[in-house]
C-alpha cells in the first residue's frame, strides 16, 4: 500500500530512494517502512513545501531541486508566474514580422502557435500581410530549381521564409509531383519522379 506524504506530516523512518517520475519529471522520494508499506512524496514539496503553499522551481528545471531554485508561493501566484512565462515576447515577434517572417515560421521560434503571432501582431497595430500566396516576398525561378532537385517542400518554405502553401501551390503549377510521405533515404537524396 502506498501512502503520500503531504506537508505537515510527519518524515517517514527508514532509508529512502530518490527516483525522476517518467510523465511528469519531478522526482520522487520513495521510504519502504515495512514490508508492503511504502510512502512516497514528491522531493520539491518535501523539502520546501508548506501547508497550503505549491514550490516553484525558479529555473523550470522540474528535477533540479537545490534549495536555491525552490520558491514557495501560494497557488494564485504560483498561476501568474507561469502566465508570464507563456506570454510571447511582442517587440520580438513584431521584429520577425517586419523582416518579412511568416506568423507560422514565427510561432515556431518562439514557441507559440501561429494564431498567437497574429493576435500580437493585431495589438500591436502591424498591419496584416497575404502571406499565404504572394508572390513578390520570395524567388520563385530559386524555389523551381530546389522543386525539380526534389527538395521537400516544408524545407523550401523554410529556408525562403514563406508559407508552405506558397511553395505548394508553385509546384503544383508546374506540375512537379510531390514527394513520397515520409523521410528520404540517404541513398535518394530528395524524391523520386517515377
């Protein structure tokens, strides 16, 4: 039977042993107190935690539990740290933005889905750009020439900073086929047209 250990309670007798849990990435003490008896508690909450009180990890490191790192706060402000640290960098996806970035491309740097770079960009008054199929923000006779050597499309519109349905749409009016699903093998650098 496995009990856990909650602040306020009592540490348990014995020899304990320390183990990283595989979902979550804190780690976890673990005291056998008699046979069939364990009693199991997460490390940050032992070592730091209070009754009524959750433990920050100041780093965002989940297993790393020096005492300087642990911060013990209530849950209200535990909820807003975390918020902050979600929030997207604005003046830095403003400045993607206006170096001719797509929002998708965007999202991927900042780690933020794309309809977040939009709502920012919104608040902060960017005008909006078609970037789904405008044909001046890339090189098309550049992108043509990767298509035919069968680079991957993903790859080009990367590379090119657009949207991977710009690149798409190119091939598909050029009647270039597409590549087979799936990554290529080092002996068929790019796809096949067969």
């Amino acid at each position: 039977m496995i009990t856990y250990w909650k602040p306020g309670d009592p540490v348990p007798d014995g020899r304990s042993r320390r183990y990283v849990d595989p979902k979550s990435g804190y780690v976890r003490i673990r005291w056998k107190i008699a046979p069939g008896q364990i009693v199991e508690a997460w490390e940050h909450i032992w070592l730091a935690g209070r009754p009524g009180m959750e433990v920050h990890h100041r780093n965002l490191i989940r297993s790393d539990n020096a005492p300087g790192n642990l911060l013990c706060v209530t849950p209200r402000e535990h909820r807003a740290i975390h918020a902050a640290l979600r929030a997207p960098d604005a003046d830095r996806i403003v400045a993607l933005y206006l170096t001719g970035m797509s929002s998708p491309v965007i999202g991927r740097l900042v780690g933020c889905h794309p309809s977040t770079v939009s709502r920012v960009l919104a608040r902060s008054s960017v005008p909006a750009r078609r970037e789904a199929w405008n044909r001046s923000q890339f090189d098309d006779s550049a992108a043509l020439d990767r298509l035919r050597r069968g680079d991957r499309v993903d790859a080009i519109a990367r590379d090119l900073r657009v949207a991977r349905s710009a690149i798409d749409r190119l091939r598909i009016a050029n009647e270039i086929p597409a590549c087979a699903p799936g990554r290529p093998s080092a002996a068929t650098a790019g796809c096949t047209t067969s």
